[in-house]
C-alpha cells in the first residue's frame, strides 16, 4: 500500500512540474480512442496526412479529420510501422515482418501477408522488432534486440541471446530474401535515414553501452555487445574466451554518445528534420524522443573523413509521457508516439500521442558545434551579446565512457578542457573557440552565462560533442 502511495505522489508531483521551451514551440495533445491501451510503438504520417499508428498491444490505427478508425488488430507487440509506396502497411512485430494490405478500401486491413520471419524468437519479452525503413532499392530494413532472463541463451552479463540473429540489424529484399548486415547491437529502439539515406540506430546504455548512443549502421561492422557474435561463426565458448581489448578493437564507435540522465536513458528513433523551414532553424538534423526522460533532443551531423560523429544539444522537455516514436508531417510538424510499458517515465500518462508545432518565433538555441583543427565552431540562432562572450562565462569540460560488462559506466577522466580563446564573428552568431584538443573525447560547453544581444538565456545551454576522430 505504502509503494502504491509513493507511486501516486511520484505522479503528481511531475504532473505539477513546469518546463522551459524554446520560444516559438508548442506541444499539443491529442485525444486517442477511448477505452484503448494507446501505448504507441509504431508511427508514420502519409502523404496526405494521415495519421498511422501501431501500439504494442497489437493494434493498428489510423487518424484523419480528428477521427481514429481501426486498421488492424491481433499483432505480436509490433514495434516499427512504415507506409509503403503502394499504400499497404508494413509492420515490424516480434516473430515477423508484415505487410498489411486493404484490398477493398474501406480502411480496415484484408490481408496479412508474411514478408519475413528468417530470424529467430523465442518468447522472450525482451525480442523486440524494430524498423521499419526502406531504402531506394526497395530493401525493408529493421534491427533486433537482445533477450533478457533467458535461461538457455549465452549470458556475459545483463543481456543475452539464444542465436538466431538477436542483436543484429537486417534487410529483406523485394524478392523476401533475409539479409544481416550488422551485428553487436544491444537494444536497437530506433532507426532513420540522414537526407542521403545513410542509416543510424540509438542503442540504450546497458552491458557493453557505457552510455546510450547514435551509431551509424556500416555493412559488416560490430558494435560492442559480443553474445550476437553466435550468429558471425563464434560458439559459446569462444565468445566467452574473447578479452574485452579484443572485442574494443573490433567494435564501431558511436557517432555520439548521448549522456545518461542528463538527455536520455531510452532513446527512441532519430528522424532527420527535412521540413524545408517548417520546424524552425533545425534543418537538417536529427529529433529523437527519449522514453524515460520524456523529452526531445536534437542530434546534428559531421562528417570527419569517411565517419560521422556529432553534438548533442536538449530540445523540449515536459511532454506527457515516454516518447518512442517521431515522425514529421507533410505540414512540418512533430508527431510524438509515446509509452511507459512498464518502464518508469518523467511524464506522468501511461500512454498518448502529442504533436510539436514551430509558430514562426525565433528561438535562442545553439543552433550547431562543429569541429575544426584546433577547436570548435558554435553557432547560436540569434546574436550573441558581445558582453557575455569569455572565457570566464564558459564552462567546458571533457571525458569518455568505459568499455565492459558492466551496466553502463560513469564519465571516464571527467576533467576541465583547457581554451585559448574565443572569438565572435562579425555578426555575432558564431563563436570560434580555439583549444587543446584529443581524440575520443565528449567535450560539453556550458553556455549558462552568454545572453542574446535582446537579453535572452539560452533554454537549452549545453552541448555535448563526440570527438571519434580529429580533423588532420
């Protein structure tokens, strides 16, 4: 009774809590059907706005003119949706990849047809399905996650596999073909397409996660979490025999490593912003939801020879519920598909679906970080008050994350990052801040104390850089 009590205050007092967004963005919530678990795990938008919704409770919906109409019902807690080209729908559940096809029009699914099923499940809660994307040559593309509590899978640590591709990130071709492509995924929540279809996953920090991640997905490569090499000509032994400095050197790094607690815990899909000015001054950069966390950061890219790496920089905060899904609108704005499933999350609904709209007002944001030889560009979607631009105002430090077994792991070496200096260009939106630099290090400015020439603070004064790699 007491744990019930707690529980119920837990839950008002986040319901009373009160959050600071960019000016210019708001949130709206939108009314799901009554009497429904509407806990949404998968989420698309058609080109004519309609509205596609899968929960994890098998459920397919569709929203139009503020109406919700049953698509389709009895799938296996799906946890990806995508609208393919011909109309049908294509459904990422546990055992399969589905599609969904209303031969008749009269907005209920037909048919349920079996696109693949060539890995294996087991039962296992924690076998989730994600996805789904398809690239311009037609390949459906959706990554696995790993078991958890299986008594009969290979354990090393929190997670666990039984074989059968858990961990690993696939394509199945036009013609049905199953085709892995990478491997050491621990729990894959979200995939996406940069605006060259290159595509990324978010991991959460666990085993082998030091923190919760951006990655990349590279044909062939391995990113960290060693019981998926079962399915890569590894046996149990084997794998069990690998050191960790063998396995670190065999593994990708992230593109960005998101810090824990402090901007996620559970990261949902990246959708890359392509609204053409819709959304605001964040063209061309990712949005991704966090489950725990309730809110919405934003990820931007670099390219540093042949691999990406980037900033990480909060965006929204406050939303109802656990953000999983993201999806723009043709009309530019932010769906959010939200849950708890279970999983404790800041906002204080169990479940729900909300939507970020941008009304033209110009926020005070760093707009982007980008490195250089010797430091770093900043750039701020305002002007800068000259000011309040120092050394002395700027808080910078840097560290990195362990590789191990372990759950996660602290910031490695945190330490203060030693700057020369700092200049403002002429229209004082852009800082060059020029310091002693080092690879594979997360190097977070804190720009708490810099104002805008009309007297603003920033809403989200921190960004967090993943330097893989230094520019020669």
């Amino acid at each position: 009774m007491k744990g019930s009590i707690s529980v119920v205050v837990y839950i008002l007092y986040l319901s009373l809590l009160t959050y600071a967004n960019p000016k210019g963005y708001h949130i709206t919530t939108i009314e799901t059907p009554k009497d429904t678990l509407f806990h949404v795990t998968g989420l698309d938008i058609s080109k004519d706005s309609t509205v596609y919704c899968a929960t994890r409770y098998g459920d397919v919906w569709t929203y139009t003119d503020n109406t919700w109409t049953l698509f389709a019902r009895g799938l296996h807690e799906p946890c990806g949706l995508l609208i393919d080209s011909d109309g049908s729908v294509v459904v990422a559940q546990k055992p399969e990849l589905t599609r969904l096809v209303d031969h008749n029009k009269d907005g209920y699914a037909d048919e349920y047809i079996l696109m693949s099923s060539a890995w294996e499940f087991h039962n296992n809660y924690h076998e989730f399905n994600f996805g789904v994307l398809k690239d311009k040559l037609g390949n459906y593309i959706g990554t696995l996650n790993l078991a958890h509590n299986d008594p009969e899978a290979l354990k090393l640590s929190t997670m666990v596999s039984r074989g059968g591709y858990r961990g690993w990130a696939y394509k199945v071709t036009p013609q049905g073909e199953y085709i892995p492509f990478a491997k050491g995924l621990r729990s894959p929540a979200g995939i996406g397409f940069n605006d060259v279809e290159d595509i990324f996953y978010t991991d959460n920090q666990g085993d082998y996660v030091g923190t919760s991640m951006l990655c990349q997905i590279k044909q062939d490569a391995f990113y960290g979490h060693p019981v998926s090499l079962l399915d890569a000509g590894y046996n149990r032994e084997q794998i069990k025999q690998m050191s960790l400095e063998t396995l670190d050197q065999m593994r990708t790094l992230p593109v960005a490593w998101i810090p824990h607690q402090e901007i996620a815990n559970s990261p949902g899909n990246p959708e890359w912003n392509n609204t053409k000015g819709k959304f605001g001054p964040f063209e061309g950069q990712f949005f991704v939801g966090d489950q725990t966390n309730s809110n919405i950061f934003r990820i931007a890219l670099q390219k540093v020879g042949d691999n990406y790496q980037g900033v990480v920089i909060n965006f929204m905060e406050g939303f109802q519920c656990g953000n999983i899904r993201l999806k723009f609108s043709p009309a530019g704005e932010l769906y959010v598909g939200q849950t708890g499933r279970g999983w404790m999350s800041k906002g204080p609904a169990l479940f729900g679906l909300q939507k970020v709209t941008w009304d033209g007002a110009q926020p005070f944001e760093i707009q982007d970080v980008k490195l250089t030889k010797d430091g770093f560009d900043i750039s701020f979607t305002q002007a800068l008050d000259p000011k309040t631009v120092s050394n002395d105002n700027l808080i910078a430090t840097q560290w990195w994350y362990a590789y191990h077994e372990k759950y996660g792991s602290p910031k490695v070496d945190e330490h203060p990052s030693t700057i020369t200096s700092i200049q403002l260009d002429q229209h004082h939106k852009r800082l060059h801040i020029k310091m002693n630099l080092t690879e594979k290090q997360v190097y977070c400015f804190n720009f708490s104390k810099f104002r805008s020439q009309t007297g603003e603070f920033l809403v989200n004064s921190k960004s967090y850089y993943t330097a893989v790699n230094l520019i020669q």
